[in-house]
C-alpha cells in the first residue's frame, strides 16, 4: 500500500488537521481501541475492548454450533463444513456537533468501528487438532516404515506413498521434480532474487485450493501432478506445496516439501528451503514466508519430510518449528524411508520435463473485473437499507491507479499527480480505507470478505463511499482479485 494512504487514513482517526504525511512519530503513540469479533454458523460474539498504543489482551469466548443430526460422533463433526470467521476491528467514539443521532449513537458521541483485519479458517482445521489420524518390496517397505513410525508418535503425520489420477499407488517422492514457472513470472525480474521466489509463492497461493475431506480412516491419498494442478488450477495442500517446491528446484535451492499441523489450518504441507544460514517455511496456500525462529509462524508441529529421494521421519520429542533439528542426514533425529544412494524405476518422477501454459483471456478478466464492481456496490447499497450510500468518483479513480501497482509490488511509485489528488482529498474528508487481496474462486468468496470487513455499517452523516476492483491475470485463468475499499466523512 502506498506509503501516503497507510499514513494518512491511519491518522486521520484521531487528527482532523493533518499537515505532514511523514509524520510516524505521532502515529506510533496513537491511542487504539481494538476488540474481536468471531462469527459462526451466522452467530456474531465480541470479545471486550482494550485500550492502549499496544494493546495486548486475552479472552476466551465459547461458540454455540448446531450438529448434523444432533449426533457428537467424528463422522457428524467432520460434516460440519462453516467456516470461523475472526475479524478485529478498532472502536472510536466521536463527539457529534449537530442535533441527529443514528441508531449506534449514544448520548453526544458517534460509535464506529475500523475493520483492521481477519483470519479464516474452516471448523475442520479445528477438530484434526484432537483427531490425527513400482515394485512390492518397495510398497512393503513403505508400509512397514508407516508402521513403525505411527508406533514411536501416533498423532504425527506421515504419508510415504498415495494413489496418482490413474488409481496406480506410488511413493510420494516421485512427485518432486524441478519444474519450470511461468515465463510471465520470469520476464518481471531478468535477474533471479528473493523477489522471485516471493513473486512464485504468490503465484501458487492464487490456484485454488480443494477443502479438506476429514474421514475416520485418513489415509488415502490422491494426488496430481504439478502440470494437472496447473491444468485445472485447482490442487489440495499437498499438491500446492509439491507445485512450490517444484519451482524452488528450478531455480537450484535446496527444498523440500514439510507435513506438519497448523493452529489455523489443521493438518499442512509446507515447503523448506535452506539457505546459508537458515531455514526458511514456505506456506504454499498463503505464499508467506516464515524463519525458524519466528514466533508468528502459524505451524505448530514439524512431522515428516520429502524431497525426490527420500522421506524422513521427525524422531525429536518436541516437533515445534523452533525446536527441530532440520540436519535430515542425523538418524538419531530423522528416520529415513530408503537407503542411501538407493537406485530404482519406482522412485523416478511422473512429473513432465516442463509444463506448458496457456494465455489467460484479457477480455474475460475485463468482463469479469466490472461485473465484480457492479456486484458489490450493489450489495453495499442493499446492506445499507436505512441510508443514502453516496460513492465518491475522484477518491474512487485514485483506487482504481494504485491497485495495479499492488499487485506488483511497487505501491511505493506513486506519481505525483496521484499524491497531490489524494492530498485535496483529505482537506475535505476524513478518510478510511483498505485493500482485500485474493485468489479468484466465485463471486461469492469476494462478496462475503467484503461483508465481514463492516465498512458498509458507517452510519456517520453524509458519509461517502469508495471501490476499487482490480483483476490480475496469470497463466491458466489464476486470477489475483484486488478489491480497494473506502468510506469518506466530511469534516465538520
């Protein structure tokens, strides 16, 4: 995001004569007053508000679901398919100056809530944190080796061979083979860098990703290859980090694909790499990159690893991220499936020697762009019954300037005709704004993010209203979907 609009918008909260942009100092000590709200099964809970430059609370809040059939077995809980939706947002009171008051008014002041952000996650990531579930020798040899693994840690993933789309069982490391990414993604950086390996993992987050199927007995697996996933442009997690992995090779890092658990997302794939003196964890669905060390890193636990030629078994007794010892050649930490050096056809790769892409129709992603727009103003003017919803056209055009440059990494580029817009615009209106970036699935998946971020509750006098869609194409119709939001207030 820009560097004027973060500033800008995010000040504006609590000053209404802002006269640098480049003031971070005065950001830094504003005052937040932020609470969380989780929603269920279309039931909303709110947690209390705190207070604070830095506010850090804990609250535990307890969620009523209605069960299939009334039954508490795995079977009916794994039918469950509702997503928990978790969204903070800021709570700011201003003192009216005129004699109307709306419904979320109280006494002389104006209660508005600032969406901050939000957190997704399916109610079945939640109930596989308490339930974790070629030639015959070889198959024999991954068999027992799964055996004896589940035997020394039950509750820790491994999966050392799956079924391909022809129903033929093989072992997983003949998916793992360097693969080339799209040209497209080559061409924005002649130079190889870490901004192409961020720009890849992007690319692989925006392919659709298949819901989990929970089932009692976990075990079968099917999955395809790098060039169907890309084909179909849809993959489960496996595939995703398979895909990433891939295309980490291509460019001669050293990775491999990690199973694990995840707080947010239940059982997970991941992608390690290892650089000169770290490792790094790639989330293939999300395309963030974590350290080893760091705390924010949502995987919770470190179970196996592949590569092309082997899979290893995490021995250590504490699985955490921060805690494991990756050096895989140690036997006292990794259990290896294969010996060393093993040769054999069953462990070649079924992946292709290159895959090839298909241009995605620019007119289509045109068509779609404005049908998007369309849709959502409507549905920001049909959540606002009671209200005149107003849309603002100049702040609406800078949107519309600066999402192209998001998607691309080079929001910092503003020209100066941009900037000086922006600035007449803020000696009229008290600004909010913020973009939603995301993979394109449906209509719906766009409509209900933009619903969970609030914006269309303001119910400030005169408030205005802007949006922005952008529609970023890649290879194989994988879309990146921008949506930029804002709501204007004129001062008073």
């Amino acid at each position: 995001m820009p560097t004027y609009l973060v500033s800008s918008m995010s000040r504006l909260r609590h000053k209404e004569t802002i006269k640098s942009l480049a003031s971070d100092e005065i950001l830094n000590e504003d005052t937040v007053h932020p609470f969380v709200e989780v929603s269920f099964q279309h039931t909303v809970y709110q947690t209390s508000i705190a207070s604070g430059s830095h506010p850090c609370w804990n609250e535990e809040i307890k969620v009523d679901f209605i069960l299939p059939g009334h039954d508490c077995n795995f079977s009916s809980l794994s039918k469950i398919k509702d997503s928990i939706y978790i969204n903070i947002f800021d709570e700011m009171i201003i003192e009216k100056h005129e004699d109307r008051c709306f419904k979320s008014c109280s006494g002389h002041s104006y209660i508005r809530k600032n969406w901050l952000g939000s957190i997704v996650f399916p109610f079945s990531a939640l109930l596989q944190q308490s339930e974790f579930s070629d030639q015959i020798d070889v198959l024999e040899r991954a068999w027992i080796f799964t055996k004896n693994c589940k035997a020394l840690f039950p509750k820790r993933r491994i999966i050392t061979t799956v079924f391909n789309d022809e129903g033929i069982q093989i072992l997983v490391i003949r998916y793992i083979k360097a693969l080339n990414p799209p040209q497209q993604l080559l061409d924005m950086f002649l130079h190889y860098s870490n901004a192409t390996l961020d720009l890849v993992a992007h690319f692989v987050s925006l392919i659709p990703v298949m819901p989990d199927a929970l089932d009692e007995n976990d075990g079968f697996n099917i999955w395809m290859t790098s060039e169907h996933c890309i084909s179909l442009a849809i993959g489960n997690k496996e595939e995703h980090a398979i895909l990433l992995c891939n295309f980490f090779l291509y460019f001669g890092k050293k990775a491999l694909v990690l199973l694990g658990t995840s707080v947010l997302e239940g059982h997970v794939a991941y992608v390690l790499t290892q650089e000169t003196d770290e490792y790094l964890l790639w989330n293939p669905l999300t395309g963030q990159c974590h350290k080893q060390f760091d705390p924010f890193c949502p995987l919770q636990g470190v179970d196996c690893l592949f590569d092309g030629e082997n899979v290893w078994f995490n021995l250590q007794q504490n699985n955490s991220p921060m805690a494991v010892y990756f050096d895989y050649s140690k036997e006292s930490f990794w259990k290896q499936l294969l010996p060393k050096n093993y040769q054999g056809t069953n462990t070649q790769s079924i992946q292709p020697e290159e895959i090839i892409y298909s241009d995605t129709n620019k007119s289509m992603v045109e068509d779609l762009k404005n049908r998007i727009e369309r849709t959502l103003k409507c549905k920001i003017m049909e959540w606002r019954p009671k209200q005149p919803t107003r849309w603002n056209r100049q702040c609406t055009f800078i949107l519309r300037q600066i999402l192209p440059k998001l998607e691309l990494g080079t929001a910092s580029f503003v020209s100066s005709e941009e900037e000086s817009e922006f600035e007449r615009l803020l000696q009229f209106y008290w600004v909010t704004g913020f973009p939603i970036q995301m993979p394109y699935t449906d209509v719906q998946s766009v409509i209900d993010a933009v619903y969970q971020t609030g914006i269309h509750s303001s119910e400030f006098p005169q408030t205005e209203f802007a949006l922005a869609v952008y529609i970023h194409p890649y290879p194989n119709n994988i879309l990146s979907v921008w949506v930029y939001l804002a709501s204007l207030a004129r001062h008073q």
